[in-house]
C-alpha cells in the first residue's frame, strides 16, 4: 500500500513537472511570437513606411514650388501681353486720331478756299494738332490762325448786326460762334457779352444769368464787367 502511494505520489510529480514544462514552453513561444509581431510592426519595416512617407512629402513639396514658378511665370507674361496689347491699341488710336486730324485739316483748307470761314473755324478748333503729321502740322501753322481771327471778326460783325436789328436769336447763335471759336485761344470778352444779352433779350433770363455768371468768372477786369454786375442784379 506504501509502495502504491509512493508510486501515485511520483507519477504524478513527473506529470506536474511535464505540464509545467509544456506550459513554460507554451509561453516562451507566445513571448517570441508576441515580439516578432513588435518588431515586424514598429520595428524597420515601420521605418520604411516612415522614410517612404517622408520621400513623397518632398515630391509633394517639390511639384507644389515647380508648380508656384510656372503659375508666377505665366501671371507674368499675362501682364507683358496685356501691356503689349495696350500698346498696340494706343498705337491704333493714336494712327486713326492722326488719320482724322489730317482729314479735317484737309476739308478746314477748302472751307477756307470756299470762303466758309466760320465752319473753317469750327473744325479747326477740333483737330488735335499733336495726332498730325509733320505735312499736317506744316499746314495747320499756315493759316489756322488767321482763319480763327477772321472767322470770329466776320461772325463778331455779323452777330452785332443782328443784334442792332432786333434779330436776338440769330445774333446769339453768332455770338455763341464767336465764343467757341475764340475762348480756347484768345479773349471772347465781348462775344460772351453779347452773347449773354441776347439771351436777355430772347425772355430766357436764367441762361442769359449763367452767361453773365461765366462772364465775371472768366473775364472780371474786362470793360464790360460793370455793366455785366448790373445785369445779374436786375
């Protein structure tokens, strides 16, 4: 009997030990894999996905700043093109402004020719004299001056005739000629003038008090500014 329990009592040391062992084992190859799974999952196969990662930030960053160039490349032959359009539309401008300064300067001479001073006149005063040509200018300097004078003298006398003759209208409409033709070159004093009174005299009071106005505006040392004053007061 003692030698059964003694027997019982070893057999089942052996299978305790056995199973403590398996069970040691067991766990060893748990740690093991346990850290094989570490180091597959932070270890340098991580680093590689790092690295990679970090190399196509850089491409990233390299196609955004070659990107940046080509944008600012092209914002600045925007700005060449449309300055070269500019020019080219101020040179077009420029070529049709001479092209009609020419013409008119053309059609004032046969107006002088035809002795149409006063429309002569007129289209003078509308050419600008830097758009012509050197022939234009030449030509210009020859006899718009004179032409000027003589038209705002002949409207002058003829405007004062009417004006005489109780025919107020057709005196303003000279008057008012004499006036466009003379104020950007000379003093119109007395086209204004009358030019003014004529209106007075047409009942249209509240123009003739705006010309008055202009008068002591433009023209307050002139002889005929007193009486100007009058005027308005009246």
């Amino acid at each position: 009997m003692k030698e059964k329990k003694k027997f019982l009592w070893l057999y089942g040391t052996i299978l305790f030990t056995v199973a403590f062992v398996l069970i040691f084992m067991a766990a060893m190859v748990q740690l093991r894999m346990n850290k094989d799974f570490l180091k597959y999952a932070f270890g340098p196969r991580n680093g590689s996905v790092v690295d990679g990662t970090r190399r196509d930030a850089a491409s990233v960053s390299e196609e955004n700043r070659v990107l940046r160039e080509q944008i600012y490349m092209l914002e600045s032959e925007k700005k060449t093109v449309s300055t070269q359009l500019q020019e080219v539309k101020n040179a077009r401008d420029l070529l049709e402004k001479s092209n009609t300064s020419n013409l008119n300067i053309l059609t004032a001479k046969q107006f002088v020719d035809q002795k149409k001073l006063k429309e002569a006149a007129l289209l003078l005063m509308q050419i600008d004299v830097a758009a012509l040509s050197e022939g234009g200018k030449s030509l210009y300097d020859s006899f718009a001056a004179v032409t000027i004078k003589r038209a705002a003298d002949a409207s002058t006398l003829s405007g004062q005739k009417l004006y005489k003759a109780g025919r107020f209208q057709e005196a303003s409409i000279e008057f008012k000629t004499v006036y466009q033709i003379l104020k950007p070159v000379a003093t119109a004093d007395l086209a204004l003038y009358y030019l003014a009174l004529s209106t007075k005299k047409m009942g249209d009071v509240a123009q003739a008090k705006v010309y008055f106005q202009e008068f002591l505006d433009n023209y307050p040392s002139s002889k005929y500014a007193k009486d100007v004053t009058n005027q308005i007061k009246e």
